[in-house]
C-alpha cells in the first residue's frame, strides 16, 4: 500500500485491495466445496430442448413467411392492409372465431416496422397448423408453384414435428425416417427462404445433430 499521498490517494488501493481478496476468497471456497466428478458434463449430456426448438422453428416461420409479403408492400397503405389481413385471420381463424374474436396484435415498433413474435407453445402448435391456409390468403401475387412449395414444406414440417414430439423411445428405422423426413422439408424450406430462415434450432435439425441425439 502507498504510504504518501491524501488519505483518498490511499482509500482507493485499500478498498481495490480488500476487494480482490473477498473475491478471492469466496473463490477459495466455492473451488473446495466443488465435487469435481460432477462439475461438468459430457456434450452427449446436452440434449437440446425439442419443446423449445418446436416454439422457435414455428415462430420463425410465420416470421419469414410475413416478412417476404411485407417486403413486397409498396406503401403504408399497403402494409396496413396486410396487418389487418393477418390479424383478422389470426383472430377469426386460429385463436378465435368469427363470433367470438381474439385480441392478437402483430408487434410493430415506434417506425411501423415488423417486431419479431412470440407465442406460447399452444399457440404456436395452432399458428403451424394453419400457417399453410394463411400462406394461400397471403399469396394473391404469389405464382402457384410457390405456393405449392410452401404448402408441401409445411406438410413436410408437420409430419416431422409430430414424430421428434413422441414420447416413445425411437427404433433405429424410425430414427433414419426422421432424419429422411428433416432432410425433405430443409430442402424445400432452404429453396423458399435461404439462409434469413435459419435459426440455431434448424441448424441442429439440417445438420443432423437432433437424429445424433
């Protein structure tokens, strides 16, 4: 410790000082208390969430799928058009009815510009199930053979999904369809979207690290 200066001029080392050795300290303590065969684990060990990963992948697709159709808005007016298309599907034709609407809004942020969404489980299980029908609503320019290849990459998508949720254990012929089954929708989905569509949790599907699992 400095021994001239200020009595502030020698505070501020001592402090420093006695901070670093309660830091250290409690390191000392917590570094002799680990049970080291237990303080970490094998990557095997990671199994990554499939319920998660089915809230993520579904988000993402609506997002992409919305945000193409946007993109081809020539003006406000335009893309109010379309909030309002979305929302009263959404509202009439997923999570409610036509006599009993729900209140979903579509984010947009202070520069009327998309927000990324987020929706529970259930609602996500809900938006996929319908997504095929609100891409047809959404396709008025679209050509049909686009069309078509969304409809078949969510069909594909679908059928997928279903089998990574089942609470069985896998066979080895099951494990090689579904990653048969992953490889067909990637393809398809790749082919509309590119790489804007893909997330962590589609990487761990397309590389084959969800069949690994």
């Amino acid at each position: 410790m400095p021994t001239i200066g200020t009595i502030g001029d020698k505070q501020q080392p001592l402090r420093a000082a006695l901070e670093a050795e309660t830091i250290s300290d409690l390191m000392k303590r917590l570094v002799a208390s680990t049970d080291w065969n237990s303080a970490f684990y094998r990557v095997e060990s990671a199994i990554p969430c499939i319920m998660h990963g089915g809230n993520r992948i579904g988000e993402k697709m609506f997002m992409v799928m919305l945000i193409k159709v946007w993109n081809k808005c020539s003006s406000p007016s335009d893309q109010k058009s379309l909030i309002e298309t979305v929302e009263h599907f959404i509202n009439t034709g997923i999570f409610g009815t036509q006599q009993s609407k729900a209140q979903w809004k579509l984010p947009l942020n202070d520069n009327f510009e998309l927000e990324m969404v987020s929706f529970t489980a259930w609602r996500v299980k809900k938006i996929i199930e319908r997504l095929g029908a609100l891409a047809t609503v959404l396709s008025k320019n679209e050509n049909d053979n686009r069309l078509w290849q969304w409809q078949e990459m969510l069909t594909k998508y679908l059928h997928m999904i279903k089998v990574a949720f089942q609470h069985e254990d896998f066979s080895d012929e099951e494990m090689e369809e579904f990653q048969d089954w992953v490889d067909e929708w990637f393809y398809l989905y790749m082919e509309l979207v590119r790489l804007l569509g893909i997330t962590n949790y589609m990487h761990l599907l397309g590389a084959g690290h969800l069949h690994y699992y």
